[in-house]
C-alpha cells in the first residue's frame, strides 16, 4: 500500500496490515517524516505533516516469506542453549526476561520436543502447538490438525500461525492428550485429509486473491492513476464464489488449488514434519491453571526474535 | 424482543412464521423473507433493491472472463420468491441493472427477457437507482413502469438511495448493508441485513454478485440478519 502526502508525493510502501489498524489522524513515523493519516482511498494512506510525535512505526511482518529450515534449526538451537541458562549476545540478553518468564509458566523446549500448549479464555480454548517448521508447513498442518479434530468432534476452527507455530482456537473444548496429538498428526490418511482440508478450509481462496489480481481480475488501477470506473471492481472473495458455483474447473481456481498444495499443503514436506514429530517427545502443558498469558509470552518471544 | 425506547418506534409485534419475520411498521403488517426481500400482504407487493442483473455479463464486456450464470440464478430466485409468497407486483427499489452493457449482452437479456414473459401478469416498478441512470433506457419489452423517487406510496417512501425527509417510511437499497455476527471460538460471519432506523428501512442487496459493507448498529437502529433460512433480529 502506498504511502502519498496530499499534495502527491510519494513516500514509499507499507503493509496493509499496518495501515488497517491505524484510525484517521493516527501519526507514525515513515520515511524519516512524522505523517498523520488523513484519508485512506484506493489502496492509498494519504497522509500530511504531523505536528505531535509518535512512537508508532511501521514493520514488516514479512509477508510470506517463511522460515526456511535452517534458520528454524538456528533459532531452536539458541531456544535450548536459553532453557540451559545460555544467553549469548545483545538479543538473547534482551530476551531473556521473557524467555526466563517463559520457564516458569511453561516451558523452553529443547531440540526434539514439541511444546503443546493449552489454555482457555472469553475467546474459546485454544491449543497452541510448535513444531518449528517453518510458517507454510505450519498453515498446513493448522488446517490438517483442525480438520482431524472436527472429525473426532463437530466444532468450528480458526487457526493463526506464525514461523515457530501455530494455534487453534476452537469453541468446543477438546482433550489434549498426547495419544489425540500423535492422531490428529498422523501419517495415515494423509493425502486423502490434505485434500478435504484444501476443500473445505479458507486456503484455498486466500490463494485465489493473488491469482485474481494476476490475472487482471481485480484490477489495482494503472500505477500512477486513479482508479477508473466503479462499476468494474469486485472483490476476490465474490469472484471466488462465482467461479465455484458456475465454473469449478475453471483454471484460475485450478490453479490456486494447486498453489495451496504446492506451498501450505506439500506433501513430502508436511510428511517429513509429521515423522519428525512422532519420532520426538510431545510435551503438553496445560496453562489453565497458570497465567494465561504464558504462551502468548511464547508467541511475542517467536514473533521478535 | 428489544422496542424502541419509550415504544414509539415504528416496528411492532414481532412474529417468525418459517423463516419469515412478520413485523408491523407503520400501523402495516410486512414479512421480512431470507429471500432478502420484504412482501406486504394487505397489497400483494414484494419490494427488493439491488438485483444488479447482468453484472457478470457487464464485467465480461470489460475484459473480465467471468462464467456466466448468476444473473439467471438471481431470476430464478427471484421468481421462487414472487410464486412462494404470492406477489402481484414486484417494486425494485433501484439498481436494477448493473451497467449499460448488461444490457447490450444478448445472452443476459434474452434469459431476462424470458423470465419477464413468464410472469408477465406481475407488474414491476422500478424506483431508478445511480446504476440504472448510467444504464440508460430499458428496452420497451421489459415492461417496467419507471417511478423516480422519492416516491410516496401509503405509509411508504421509496426511494433508492437512504436519507432525506419525508412522511412515509422510506424503503430504500444502495447501502448493501451487511453486518458480522460473532461467536465463541472465534467464529465470525458477515451476512446481509435489513438495516432500520426510526425513519427508514435499507434493504439488503439481491443479486448474488454484490459485496457487502459493514453497518454499525446504532442507539435507535435495529438490525435484521439474513442467513440462509430466516430472518432474525440481531
């Protein structure tokens, strides 16, 4: 999304996932400038000079770029040197009180241990798991996890992952013990699963946004312009649906199917993670009796370091 | 069910019949249909906005290669609503076509066209809405009486966009008003609604090929949520 003073300069890009949290009149700090939000149209932050000064600034989640398998390794590796007392460098320092925190409400897994949180809140009960594999293994096994639990039990999911994880948040509460975990993360049927979780779930038309904009469906506008005539926009959710009622083999939904199961949904890489895992300890924590707030710990820990 | 502080709105006796909610406004007793749709009784008339026929054609003639099929979908919908409730005469409070190459696209129309000769003994109004100004004339066959709003008419006014002033109630689309519903767990669902205030009425929109854009219920406003099956009151 770009970022333009009234007058038309440019300043550069931010994610959207920013700019969707900021209000009108909310400042940040961008380009070296202090900037007020004053409208926000056709994909565009019009902003202008603040005068008060905010802390705010904005980050780059890093889209989709996920974590690559060595770099999980690493980041395991300094999480079991912390849970042996080992905090070597600025970072590590830096995180320690929190990673300390995390020992004491939970745990610091060590290499070959998969942490299985739980814990219940206004929400709904959530289970958080780490396997440590990278964001789009994760999203698949999110999405194969949540599937396996609501054959075993009508409930309805929603899942958040990041590099380190994912979590399910579901409005039935189910027992999480280590025999259900090592189930639902089997190797057994999973092609078959891979496939109605593609169906059913939300993968595959997050896929298809892309698509559509590649292929000129929702049109962005020509760089530089406005945007032209209303009557031609409509969003990706609503091009999804009609594709799927009135076209099903079209390409386009072909193709972010395939995406899904090429990226979220690979096989060997989602088989390869679930052997590592049912080879490895599984240890379950259940946080309801502590403070809840544990393994969101865990969870900003993940997101910083 | 909540009323109106002080009971001096205009929604009163508030009764579900299979889906249907069966409420009295103004002193007249409607039926809010899951069709999204609103049939008052007493003349036999069915009152819908926002069909946006031949959009998928008009996206199509922009270079959008859309399949087709929702527009007829819409129609058949349409017309399984006028025969379920009974309805002698339909009233489209605006936008009833989508842009004026809906209207060239020789498929749509011939499917249009069809529908209208079925059911010609229905007679439809069309309160013109912005889409079907940039539209243009409608072809003489189609056989809609055109009555710009607003347009008084009993307790009602009609019109296409909401606001302004007036007598009547006023009955209006435009908005496409939708509203999200959550759960426990999570759960969030955005479904069209029946968006009222104490002086109007905007109504969801029909046709399938339309988004949604979120309402915020106010202090005096009272929202009625589509779903599949039935109306309820949010």
């Amino acid at each position: 999304m770009q970022v333009r003073y009234l007058n038309g300069a440019k300043l550069g890009h931010v994610e959207e996932s920013f700019v969707a949290r900021l209000k009108k009149g909310d400042s940040f700090l961008f380009a070296g400038h202090q900037v007020q939000l004053v409208r926000f149209r056709d994909m565009t932050a019009w902003v202008r000079r603040a005068k008060k000064v905010s802390t705010q600034v904005p980050r780059w989640m890093g889209g989709r770029m996920a974590l690559s398998t060595e770099l999980a390794w690493a980041v395991q590796e300094r999480l079991e040197q912390a849970g042996a007392g080992k905090y070597e460098g600025a970072e590590m320092q830096a995180l320690r009180p929190m990673l300390e925190l995390q020992k004491v409400l939970s745990l610091v897994p060590r290499r070959g241990e998969m942490l299985v949180e739980t814990t219940q809140s206004r929400e709904g009960h959530h289970v958080f798991v780490y396997p440590f594999a990278g964001r789009l293994v994760h999203e698949g096994l999110a999405a194969l996890m949540s599937h396996r639990m609501g054959q075993s039990q009508a409930a309805s999911f929603v899942y958040a992952v990041n590099d380190y994880g994912f979590e399910i948040v579901s409005n039935a509460e189910f027992e999480i013990r280590e025999v259900n975990l090592r189930s639902w993360l089997d190797t057994a049927d999973l092609e078959r699963d891979i496939l109605v979780s593609l169906n059913t779930g939300e993968l595959a038309k997050r896929q298809f946004r892309e698509i559509a904009r590649v292929a000129g469906l929702t049109f962005q506008g020509f760089p530089g312009d406005y945007k032209s005539s209303k009557q031609m926009q409509i969003s990706s959710s609503l091009l999804y649906e009609v594709f799927q009622n009135y076209d099903p083999d079209n390409l386009l939904l072909q193709q972010a199917r395939q995406e899904v199961l090429d990226r979220q949904l690979d096989q060997r890489r989602l088989r390869e993670t679930l052997e590592t895992l049912a080879q490895g300890r599984i240890v379950i924590k259940d946080l309801k009796r502590h403070h809840r707030w544990g393994s969101l710990y865990m969870w900003s820990v993940c997101g910083k370091s | 069910m909540k009323n109106w502080p002080g009971g001096c709105g205009p929604w009163r006796l508030i009764l579900k019949v299979s889906g249907d909610l069966i409420v009295e406004l103004r002193g007249e007793e409607v039926r809010l249909c899951p069709e999204r749709v609103m049939f008052w009784p007493r003349e036999k008339t069915l009152f819908v906005a926002d069909l946006h026929l031949g959009k998928a054609a008009a996206l199509r003639a922009g270079g959008m290669p859309l399949p087709g099929g929702s527009t007829l979908h819409d129609l058949e919908r349409l017309d399984a609503v006028l025969q379920r409730c009974g309805a002698e005469r339909l009233i489209v409070l605006g936008d009833a076509f989508h842009a004026r190459a809906s209207l060239r696209a020789e498929g749509t129309m011939q499917e249009i066209l069809c529908w209208r000769k079925r059911r010609e003994q229905v007679e439809i109004i069309l309160v013109p809405g912005n889409h079907d100004r940039r539209a243009g004339q409608l072809p003489q066959e189609l056989d809609f009486i055109i009555c710009p709003g607003p347009w008084r008419w009993g307790p009602w006014t009609l019109q296409h966009e909401p606001g302004g002033v007036s007598e009547g109630h006023i009955l209006c689309g435009h908005l496409h008003p939708g509203i999200r519903l959550k759960g426990f767990g999570r759960q969030s669902l955005s479904l069209p609604c029946f968006y009222s205030e104490p002086e109007q009425t905007v109504f969801p929109a029909f046709g399938s090929l339309t988004g949604l854009a979120r309402v915020r219920p106010k202090r005096l406003s009272r929202i009625f949520v589509v779903t599949g099956e039935e109306v309820i009151e949010k």
